[in-house]
C-alpha cells in the first residue's frame, strides 16, 4: 500500500511496496528518508548507503542518488529547499545555506 500527500512545499510517502532498483535520480529538494522496518539501501554520487530499521538519511538538494532496495516499509518526506532555509531562518534568524550530512542516523522518536 502506498499514501501520498503532496502541497506546495512537501510530499509525504508512506509505502510498504518492496522496490529495487530504481532511476538515477536529481531533485532540487531535501529528502528525509526514514526506514520504518527492515532495512534499505542507497547509492549516491559519493558512497553506498544501508539505512537499518528505525535509521533515517537526509539527501540534499541536487545529491545524486538511486534506491537500490526497500525490504519493508519507507516513508518518504521531500522539503522545498527555499521553504526550508526560509523556516530555519524564521527560527535561528540565521541566512546560511543548509547541509545535511550523508550517513545513517537514529533517533528514538521515529518508533513513535
């Protein structure tokens, strides 16, 4: 089953659907990739990524990547880059770019 919400500035994804290999892919939003259960598995322009359950990945704007599997369940939320540094800047008052760094990473709030 897949859900998709999409607005102007965010698309959710929510899918327990088990693809492998997909497209070469180039989009000018953030990506929040979050593994539910099982693992999945990512290649981009720098390394090979694996993602465990309950681990999440955050790619970049224009970060080069492709799935290469999903052994459960995804859940996909895309960022307008614009509307992201503009809420950054609205909170922090700082005008930097945003960067996200490539590596696995867990927080116990995403079992919630």
């Amino acid at each position: 089953m897949a859900m998709i919400v999409k607005t102007s500035n965010c698309l959710l994804l929510s899918t327990d659907q088990k693809k492998s290999e997909s497209l070469w892919r180039d989009n000018p939003c953030f990506k929040f990739m979050f593994s539910l259960k099982g693992s999945m598995h990512y290649q981009s322009n720098r390394n090979d990524l694996t993602i465990a359950e309950q681990e999440f990945i955050v790619f970049n704007p224009h970060d080069g990547h492709r799935q290469l599997a999903v052994d459960d369940h995804k859940f996909l939320v895309e960022l307008d880059a614009v509307f992201l540094k503009e809420a950054a800047r609205a909170i922090t008052g700082n005008d930097r770019e945003l960067y996200f760094a490539q590596t696995s990473q867990k927080n116990p709030l995403i079992e919630q």
